[in-house]
C-alpha cells in the first residue's frame, strides 16, 4: 500500500472555502493515484492529529494566511512532516508582496512601480500628509491599491484619481498592516504555472483570464460565470516566450519548489510585468493551475501526484 498523505485545507483564512474546495479535489485525486489519504481541516486539533496518525507526508491545500506566509511550512518542519510547496523562507519572501517586489527589483525582473505604508506610518508618523506624493512616485494614475499581505485579490481597488486614494488605502488596511499603492497596468491579465524545481522545472502554458465586466477582483474570482479564461493565452510566440522565461525566473528568484504560479500583466507594447507570486495556488475545478495542466495535456491527478512525490522525494534524501 501506498503512503499515507495528510491533505491539509480550510482552516480559518478570509480563502477558507476556496481551500476546502482545493483540498477536497486534491484528496479525490491523490485516493485514485493509490495514496492513503488523510483528509484534515486545519483547526486546533491539527498537531496532535498529525502525532498520533504519522503521515509520510503533507500536501498543502491551504489558501491565504497560515497557509502560505510560512506558518504551517515551519510548524511541518518542527513535526518532521515533509510537505509540498515551497518552504519557509520562501512563503514568507512571496507572501508579503512589498517583499516579493523589491526582490524581483534587485533581480532585474520588471515589476509596475509601488509605494508601501504601513497602519503605523500613518498613526505614528504622519504619512497621510504626503498622499500628494503618491502619483509622482508611481507614474501618475490609476493605480492599484491592495494589502501588502492577502490573496484572491482581497481588499484591491482600482484608484483613478487623488480623490479615492485615502479610501482604498483605508480599505487595504482593514486587512493588513501594509498596504502597496501599485502603478496600473492595462494589457493582456496572465496567470503562469510553474512545477518542480532545478533540472526537473516546468512552466505550464500560460493561462489568459478575461473578466466580462470590471476587474478580476475577489467576487469575480469566486464566480466563473463572470470571467472567461483562455488556455493556452491568446498572446504570440514570442510574448509566451518572454512571459514563460520571466516566470521561470521569478520561480528561481524566491527559491520556490514544486509548485508555484506567477501573476502578471502583458501591456499593450508587450512588455511584462510581475505583479506577485502564489506558493499555494488553488485547485478547484475553475483553478488556473488545472487549467493550465489540461493545456499541457497533462491530467489533475498526474499533476497533483507529481508535486507529492517531490515532498516524499525529499523525506528519503532527508532534506
């Protein structure tokens, strides 16, 4: 019989419901590949529930905080679970976005222009006189105001003017102590898939997502019906090229295995632009990842038996 795998989703993030749904289809197909599954809802019972049933390994169906800013990445290392994803430093790195843009910054790799204040900034330092500053440090409007620290695009808002900035600040503060007030781009909206790491590295083709009104924003996310999705993009060679070797690298640049995927802006002269990078991306049965996986003609299962057999991989290696 085949190992025994702790799948690992839910828990108490604002991306609970998109987890179990994630984990559910991930246990379906971890049970068809021939694993010993062991389906867990993350709650207060989880670390004595991995104690007592000794999983071989963990795959992690987690969205959001605790399941990809590296909580649960070092409580596995404390237990001695291997688990899939990228590890602790490299959650933390890509799970703050400020982070993860100053890094590509360094790296070279292009990224729209941002600023990034913090709730103590503006209480303790006086930061709301200087919102004037804002459009001359990005490049003018309209920008996108997020939380630094969140996902499915949860408190983002689309700011045209100086007249809505200190709302939507406001808005991204609610769920986070950072904000990022980001340069807008229009163009061509990508999601890039990558699996494995080093010699075995594969970027997925890259998935275009095409909201039929407004923006991809969390309602949109939660509803297929609002959004059209083309898989492969309906981009050029040569701009799948250029977006698949930027992914390849922002993969490497936040030292990610296993599995990752890029979020990014093709603009309307075919230049890229990183906005951020998901070391947990969902596998719901509308999940861009499977998407991209089917337009590679590779099915969920071998996809998903892939990305655990890496974290098994590297409990017999034991790194």
């Amino acid at each position: 019989m085949r190992e025994k795998i702790a799948v690992l989703m839910g828990g108490r993030s604002l991306e609970r419901e998109v987890s179990l749904a994630s984990g559910r289809r991930v246990t379906d197909a971890l049970t068809a590949a021939g694993y010993r599954v062991l389906p867990l809802d993350v709650t207060a019972d989880l670390v004595a529930t991995i104690r007592a049933e000794r999983p071989d390994a963990a795959y992690i169906a987690l969205h959001g905080k605790y399941g990809e800013d590296g909580t649960i990445q070092e409580l596995l290392e404390f237990l001695g679970v291997p688990y899939t994803g990228p590890g602790v430093v490299s959650c933390t790195l890509s799970w703050d976005k400020s982070v993860t843009k100053h890094m590509l910054a360094e790296k070279g790799l292009p990224t729209p222009a941002w600023i990034t204040l913090t709730s103590d900034a503006f209480k303790e330092m006086g930061a709301a006189t200087a919102l004037d500053l804002i459009p001359a440090a990005v490049g003018g409007f309209p920008v996108a105001v997020k939380p630094s620290r969140q996902g499915s695009a949860l408190g983002m808002t689309k700011v045209d003017s100086a007249e809505g900035l200190a709302e939507a600040l406001l808005d991204a503060l609610s769920y986070d102590t950072s904000a990022l007030v980001e340069k807008w781009v229009d163009g061509v909206e990508l999601a890039v898939s990558v699996v494995g790491d080093g010699d075995s590295l594969t970027v997925l083709p890259p998935v275009e997502i095409a909201p039929k009104e407004g923006l991809y924003d969390f309602s949109a996310r939660m509803s297929a019906d609002d959004v059209d999705f083309f898989a492969p993009a309906r981009i050029t060679a040569e701009q799948t090229a250029e977006v698949v070797r930027v992914a390849r690298e922002v993969h490497e640049a936040l030292d990610c295995r296993d599995v990752s995927r890029v979020d990014m802006m093709l603009d309307i002269h075919g230049r890229v632009h990183v906005l951020e990078c998901n070391t947990s991306p969902g596998m719901t049965e509308t999940s861009l990842l499977p998407m991209a996986a089917e337009a590679a003609g590779t099915t969920f299962t071998e996809v998903v038996s892939a990305i655990i057999e890496a974290a098994l991989a590297r409990k017999d290696s034991g790194t």
